[in-house]
C-alpha cells in the first residue's frame, strides 16, 4: 500500500509527474466530449427518447387529467381552456388552432407573451439557420476543400462545416453574415415589440384592467416623516400637478415582528400536520412511543434546552400561544409609527397613470410615486427601505453575484475533468483504478449520472440562491425579483457555461505556453504573444467545442418532452402516496396547477439563443437545431400552459424587456465571435473587414433606444395625459364599486389580516384525537386561546341537526373524497400558490371579507364588479382592532374627490351620507362579532350565538 502510494505522488524515471498529467488534463478537459461520431449518436438519442416520451403522453394524457389538465378542472368559465376528449391526439387541435386572441383571456398576459416569444424565436432561427447555411457552409466546405495537403488529415465532414482551415478573403463571407444576422434579429424583435405593445393596449381596455384597484393606484416610497400621513400622501401626488383629481390615500403602518410570527405559525402547523400524518398513517395499529421532537430555540420557556419533547402537544401548544401573540400585536399596530411608504387610489385610470408618468424621472418632496403593482405581488417588508440603504443592499448584492459567477469555474472545471471523466481520477488515485477495473459497468453509470446529477442540483438552487439575494437587494415586486433573477441567471449561465466552458482549454494551454516560452527563451512580452498566437488558437477551440454544443442543443428537445410529459409530477406523486406520509394539505396542492417558472424557461430561452448566435458562424448546424427545437418547444409549451401551468404573480406581461435587452446582448456576443475570426485569419483584410464591423455595435444600440422610445411609455402607462387615440369604447366602470373603495384595506399589510392556517387531518384518524391529543377537547377554547372561530365554537353536527357536533380539538378534517384542489380552490391559503390571486380564474370567491363594504351591506359581492379578479377582497379574514380608526398620532382624515379638507369634522351632506351608507350597522372593528371561516381568530360571546360558519350559514 504504501509502495503504490508513493508511486502516485512520485512517478518512476520516463513518467510524467502528477502535476504535468494534471496539467495536460486542463489543457484538454472536454476532448472526450466532443468526439466526431457524437452528434448523429446524440441525434439519434434524443428522437428516440422524445419520441418514446411523446407516445406515453398521448397514451396517458386522457386518464390523468389531474397531471395532465388540472387548469380544465378547475378554471371557472371565462379561464377555462378549450375541452379535450378521451382520445390520443384530441389535444393537436385545441394547440394548434386556439390562436392568441382567443387564449389571452383564458391564460393572462405573462403566459400569452411567452408563448409569442417561443414563436418569434422559433421563426427567428428558420431564417438564420437559412440564411447561415446558404452562406457559411458553402464557403467552409469549398474553401476547406482548396487547403489541400492541409486537408488530407481530415477525417469528419463536422470539422470541414467551421472556419478552421480558412485564410484571407473568405472572411468577408462573415462580414456578411454579421448584418444579416443582425438585421434578421432585429427585425424580429421591432416586430414582436409592436405585437406586444398592441397587446398591452388591448389588455389595459379589458374589463378585468380597467375594474381593478391596483390598476388606479400608485405607490409611494421614500416619504419625509414629516409627510408619513394620509394628507401627506395626498400632498406628495397634488405637488406633481398633473391632474385636478384628489385620491383616496393610505400610509404604510408598522407591522414589525407580526411577519415573522406568522411564518413561524405556519411553520408549526406545516410540522404538525407531517407529525400526524405519519403517527396515524395506521389508524387501527398507532405506533408503540408518541412522536418526538425538538422545541425551537425561539420559546423561552425552555430556556435554549434542546431535549426531545411530545412533538404533538408541543406544537400544538406553540401553535396557540403563537396566534395569542399575533392577535396582541395586531390589536396594537395603530399604535405604533407609520412607515414611509403609501397607497393613492384614484378614481379613474387616466388620473393614476397621468400621475405616474409626469413623476417617472422626478422625486416629488423627495418621494419615489410609481404605479402600484397587485397587492400579492408586493414584497411588504422592503418597502420601509430608504433609498440610500437600496443602493448599498444593490452593491453589495452585486458583489455577491459576481463573486459566485467568477468563482463557479473551479467546480465548473473540476467536475468537467474528473467526475465526468472517472477514468482521470483513476490515472492519480491507482486504488481507485483497480475498483474501476474490478466494476466497470458498475463505475460506467456512476459516470454516467454523477457529473449531470451535481450540475443539476447546483442549477436547481441557483435561482433560488438569486430570488433570496434580489428580495436582500430591496426588490419592491415579486415580479421585479424575476425579471432580476432572469437577468442574474443569464449572465452566470453565459459566463460560465458558454465563456468559460468553451475558452478553458484554450486559455490554460495559452498560458502553460506563455510560462514555459518566458522560463525557457527569455522573450519579452510582446515577443510571447506573437508566438502564442492568441486570437488563432480561441478560434481554434472554438470549432472544436462547436460539436459539443450542437449534441448539447439536440438534446434540449428531451428535456422539452419530459417538460410536457410531466414525468417528474406524475412519478413522485405516484411513490409519495406509496411511500411516504403526504399530508392531507399535500395532496390537495398536488391537484393544484402548479405555477410556471418564468425565470428558468426564460433563462434557457436566451441562453439556447445565446449559444446559436454565438455558434451560427463556427458552425451553422446548431441554428438548424435551435431552430427545430424552438418549434417543438413552442407548441409543448403552448399545451401547458393552456391546460397544466398557471401564472402565481400576473406581471402583465411585463418581462419582455428583459428578454429583449439579453437577445441583443447575445446579438453582439456573436458579432464578438467574427470579429475575433477576422482578427485572426483575416490577414490582408482584416482592418477592412472589422472597419466594416465597426457600426454594428453602434446600430445595435441606435435600436435599442428607438425601441424603447417608440414602445416603452405606451406598453407601461395607460395614457401619458391625453386620451388614448384609437378606442371607441371601453368597458363600462363601476363606479359605485370604485366608490366604497378602500385603499388601507386592500393594500394594507397582509399580516395585519392574513387568516392563520388550521392544521389538517384525514378524516379517517377523527375518532383517535381524544388519544392522540391531550388538549381540550371540547370544541370550546375560550377566547383566551382564539384559535379559530370553527373550533371555538360548538360545531352542528351533520348527522343530527340541531345539535352540537362531537369536540374535536383545533384542527380541520378533510375525507379522501374531499382532498382535491376543487373544494379548496376559494381558499387564498390553497389559491395563491396555483396563480388564483383571490380566487381570479378559479371564479367568484365564496365569502367576502368582513368589515368591507361588501360584508356591511350585507350581501357578499353587492355593487362589486364580477370582473375584479385579482383584487377581490379575500373571505374570512379580520382587522386589529382600530385598524379602520384613526388614531391621533398617525391618521388623518383620509381624503376623497368629494372634499378637499383634512384634519376637521367634514360637514357634506353626500358625503356623510355616503359614510352612513358604508358603515350602516357596523361596529368598530373589534368590538363586534366578525364574518369569519376556519382560519379567523374568533372570540365567542356567551351565549355562543351569531357565528357564520364557513359557508355562509348562520
């Protein structure tokens, strides 16, 4: 043993040391993977298995239509994609003949404008792979052919396809290329820039737009604190002067610690709701021992002890003392200081978006005035971020990111060179060499899925890594975070897996050059780099990687048809059931459609874009495979999001300028790629040729700018301050609705009503709780304990009417029957996560929320508009108390259009009436009995009388 060691680390007479086979592996790390015969093996692969994968879907689609069509199950009526039959290809039809006026509607903006831009670049690359083959593969091939004894060696067609073994004038041939390739691409993205701007408008006249609050409303931030009130909301919008209209103003309250209070109850609920489910996985046979579990450090009462404690009784009296402080904090926020942002809502659009134009480049009294975006899609805690401590929290999250994309290379390399190459381990490890030798097939697979397992696993936390350090950076919407994140993964993914992945070779065999040329000859530095030949030796690696790239790009489309045939949903639901112990709460968001990840498709959209462009010139197969792969992705794509994916936060279609800006970035990286041709084989002519290059960068960003001044104001503001030119006829608004809105409710704090989550059980462990859980029993927590208003109550029992039901403890039920997305899909803690935003294509929510105007008339969507979606007031849900007060030391009188007074007693008449007519019949919040579900901390009175119960009955 020790003998064979010391031979690794010091090599015999004749052998090359450790460190020279290390250096000849980095020189080379991706020789093996770009191998001539690999890409008619890749193609061949992967039309197989797409194939194979494509079939099983026809098969399966019809008799899984929980996997395969959860949004046909549940959208309501105006959502509901076009119905399908049980038979094998009845879903061709409603893919290829639904066109986009007709889905718009159906799926939302952000998902129509994804599904235009997989056809823009699938239309983009036909032309460039037509154009890139008609004129490069003619002059490489022929122009090869003329090398002569230069050419003897060659061997494979795919080397004689690249500019390898081109000199002097046929360069030109690029020069060409380089404009068509940019006219191409530009006329695409002027195209598809004035379709989305059509769409916008066309969105923004829809009755769904036009009826909603946060479309009139703007946001605020960075206010003065000698301004942080309602009137001083109102101050900020009147000193634009941009319109005579006077908005509803709202100024951010303090929430502090509740945030964080709910997360930990819900955390604690999550944790219980896994506790139970697999302590009464059996019903008939309980486990011999009661669950354990460790307390959290955050409870005080066990003084940072961290022995094991009954997991049930644990968590469930954390869940209680939890929520008892959240009601106390939430019945003192009126108390605490406002923050310094707010909410103004106009009474029409045109005011709003006129408001926010004329402030787009101004700072009124030193505020930031932006349009509003939907109160889900708001990231509340960043808000209070002043301007200065954004700019510090961006830097430093700058530096963050750029760190981790540099260093990312060192594993990049290391699992390039030695966990895809077992075979380099062995040839330094000589143990490890006679186990390869000893379980070859064995060692084989490990090769074969070590190296993709690890990469895969990096790239899955990669944007999760991103959103966590956009939200630090002070991102104000989710929506922003994406498009951040979006642009993060973009430059990470070119960087390393394009820049660095294809150079690596090249430059560390440069630079092992570069040392060995200065130790040996002793040559000055400019005398090195003539005889390095840098600029010939990257083009030189450039054609050899081409191959790698054009196996990689084909095998996209698999990935592709595993995005459609949703393996991954369909098998682990499948062993979970089996397996594990989901709990009932599980299996419900399983039916649910799942969100769609616009951040990663978009990122390997651009990036997949990024390297045809790049390797169009080297070799023009890879833009016949883009283009063959955004035209079965398309049409893939096009099927979910029709029928499986929905949208969790509606930007309104707001990413595409963020695609836009990385399509002409990857643009001029291949305008780099034949400049540095040119430079390098361009001899005679090369000052000619990159003169005549010298203005693409130039046109590139002349387009840019014209884009965004044709296009930009138009796609993100309703009007400028005139009326828009071209509409005839708008919805009709609702005004009444619009009327008895209020701004401190609906984009107030979501902690401040956010409805606390019940644990769920099946229903089939209901008789064992009086065993498995040794808190009270009898339906009746008292007000101390408030848990929720369904179990603080004496249930009605179903069977005997009239009579209370058996006590059952403080957790919510749900049969076999019942656990499906459908019966819970009005329920915002279900709703939010699968894109219904308040129930917006799922339909009308079934209870309304108490203390709004709708509530205190006494009918659940009286005078409200159908069409609000998004903005709906979510059911079930209750205010601190004095929440709608104003308390001397933070509100005023909040203004409206009738009155232009504050900080007095208003004597007008349609206005008191108006306050009469909201209020009729309503006490102060908390000092009367509130509507409520299964999920509002209810006090009972005495008598047990007056409570709502979850649907609506008294």
């Amino acid at each position: 043993m020790a003998s064979s060691s010391r031979g690794a680390m010091f090599p015999r007479d004749g052998e090359p040391s450790l460190g020279d086979r290390l250096f000849d592996l980095m020189k080379d790390p991706f020789s093996a993977e770009v191998a001539s015969g690999s890409i008619i093996a890749a193609i061949a692969t992967s039309l197989s298995i797409t194939t194979a994968i494509f079939l099983a879907f026809c098969i399966l689609r019809p008799w899984n239509e929980v996997v395969y069509a959860p949004r046909l199950r549940h959208a309501d009526e105006k959502h509901k994609p076009p119905p399908m039959d049980k038979s094998l290809f009845a879903w061709v039809r409603p893919v290829f003949k639904t066109n986009e006026h007709e889905y718009m509607h159906m799926i939302g903006m952000d998902a129509t404008i994804f599904l235009r831009i997989a056809r823009m670049c699938r239309n983009m690359f036909v032309c460039l792979a037509i154009v890139g083959c008609g004129i490069i593969l003619p002059v490489n091939i022929m122009k090869a052919a003329d090398v002569g004894d230069n050419n003897k060696g060659i061997s494979n067609i795919v080397f004689l396809m690249t500019p390898m073994y081109l000199f002097g004038q046929p360069f030109w041939a690029f020069v060409v290329c380089a404009y068509a390739f940019d006219i191409i691409v530009c006329g695409f993205l002027w195209w598809t820039y004035r379709a989305i701007h059509q769409l916008r408008r066309k969105f923004m006249e829809s009755a769904d737009y036009q009826n909603s609050l946060h479309s009139r409303t703007l946001m605020i931030t960075d206010v003065a604190r000698n301004l942080r009130s309602d009137q001083g909301i109102v101050e900020i919008t009147d000193s634009i002067r941009a319109t005579p209209d006077i908005p509803r103003a709202s100024v951010g309250r303090n929430v502090k610690d509740i945030p964080e209070l709910i997360e930990d109850h819900e955390q604690t609920v999550i944790e219980l709701e896994q506790v139970l489910a697999k302590y009464l996985k059996n019903p008939s046979s309980l486990p011999a021992t009661r669950p354990l579990c460790k307390p959290s450090k955050k409870d005080p009462e066990f003084g940072g002890r961290q022995e094991k404690v009954d997991a049930i009784d644990y968590l469930t009296a954390r869940i209680l003392r939890l929520e008892a402080e959240i009601k106390n904090a939430r019945e003192t926020v009126d108390k605490r200081d406002a923050m310094p942002y707010g909410f103004a809502s106009y009474e029409t659009i045109e005011s709003a978006h006129t408001v926010a134009y004329a402030a787009r480049s101004k700072k009124p009294k030193g505020a930031i005035v932006q349009l509003a975006p939907r109160p889900k899609d708001i990231i509340w805690k960043n808000l209070s971020l002043d301007s200065k401590t954004r700019r510090w929290r961006k830097f430093v999250n700058g530096l963050w990111i750029t760190l981790l994309t540099v260093l990312y290379f060192i594993p990049n390399a290391l699992i390039a060179v030695f966990l895809a190459q077992l075979g380099n381990i062995a040839s330094f490890w000589p143990q490890f060499a006679e186990e390869m030798a000893r379980n070859p097939k064995s060692w084989s697979i490990v090769q074969g899925i070590a190296a993709p397992a690890l990469t895969s696993l990096i790239y899955y936390f990669l944007p999760i890594i991103f959103r966590r350090l956009s939200i630090k950076a002070g991102d104000l919407s989710k929506t922003s975070r994406e498009r951040h994140v979006i642009s993060k993964l973009y430059s990470f993914f070119v960087f390393n897996n394009l820049i660095i992945f294809s150079l690596f070779g090249a430059v560390f065999s440069m630079i092992a050059t570069t040392v060995d040329l200065a130790k040996t000859n002793h040559l000055q530095w400019y005398d090195i780099i003539r005889e390095v030949h840098p600029l010939a030796n990257t083009m030189i690696a450039l054609c050899k990687i081409s191959p790698f790239w054009v196996t990689w790009l084909v095998q996209r489309n698999l990935g592709a048809a595993i995005d459609l045939s949703q393996a991954v949903n369909l098998g682990w639901g499948s062993f979970s059931r089996k397996f594990l112990n989901p709990t009932p709460r599980e299996l419900i968001q399983r039916t649910a459609p799942p969100p769609f990840d616009y951040s990663g498709y978009y990122n390997y959209f651009l990036f997949y874009s990024t390297v045809a462009l790049c390797f169009g010139s080297l070799q023009p197969i890879t833009l016949v495979v883009t283009a063959f792969y955004f035209a079965v992705d398309s049409s893939m794509k096009k099927y979910l999001l029709l029928y499986v994916f929905a949208t969790k936060n509606e930007s309104g279609g707001l990413y595409w300028r963020t695609v836009f800006n990385r399509l002409l970035a990857g643009t001029f990286l291949s305008n780099c790629i034949i400049a540095l041709m040119v430079a390098a084989r361009g001899y005679d002519s090369t000052n000619m040729m990159l003169g005549a290059m010298a203005p693409i960068p130039f046109l590139l960003l002349g387009f840019k700018f014209y884009c965004k001044s044709s296009f930009d104001s138009a796609i993100k503001y309703y009007t400028k301050g005139e009326t828009p030119k071209g509409v005839e006829a708008l919805p009709p608004i609702d005004k009444e609705s619009r009327r008895r809105d209020r701004v401190a409710v609906r984009f107030g704090h979501p902690a401040l009503y956010q409805k606390l989550t019940v644990p769920m059980v099946h229903e089939k462990s209901k008789h064992l709780l009086a065993e498995v859980y040794r808190g009270r029993l009898d339906g009746d927590l008292g007000a101390t304990a408030g848990y929720s208003d369904v179990y603080s109550m004496k249930r009605m029992s179903k069977e005997n009417p009239g009579k209370a039901a058996a006590g059952t403890g403080p957790f919510e039920f749900v049969s076999e029957s019942n656990m499906d997305f459908e019966n819970f899909k009005n329920r915002p803690e279900f709703a939010d996560e699968a894109g219904g935003d308040s129930g917006s294509i799922y339909g009308p929510s079934t209870i309304s929320r108490p203390g709004t105007p709708s509530s205190v008339m006494g009918g659940s969507e009286r005078g409200r508009s159908a069409s609000r979606g998004s903005d709906r007031d979510e059911p079930g849900v209750t205010y601190p108390t004095g929440y709608h007060s104003t308390p001397s030391n933070l509100r005023e009188y909040s203004p409206s259009p009738d009155n232009r007074e504050f900080g007095r007693t208003v004597s007008n008449t349609s206005h008191s009436r108006d306050d009469a007519m909201l209020l009729s019949g309503a006490q102060p919040m908390g000092g009367h009995t509130p509507l409520s579900s299964a999920y509002t901390p209810y006090s009972p009175d005495q008598t047990g009388h007056g409570r709502t119960d979850y649907f609506g009955g008294r």
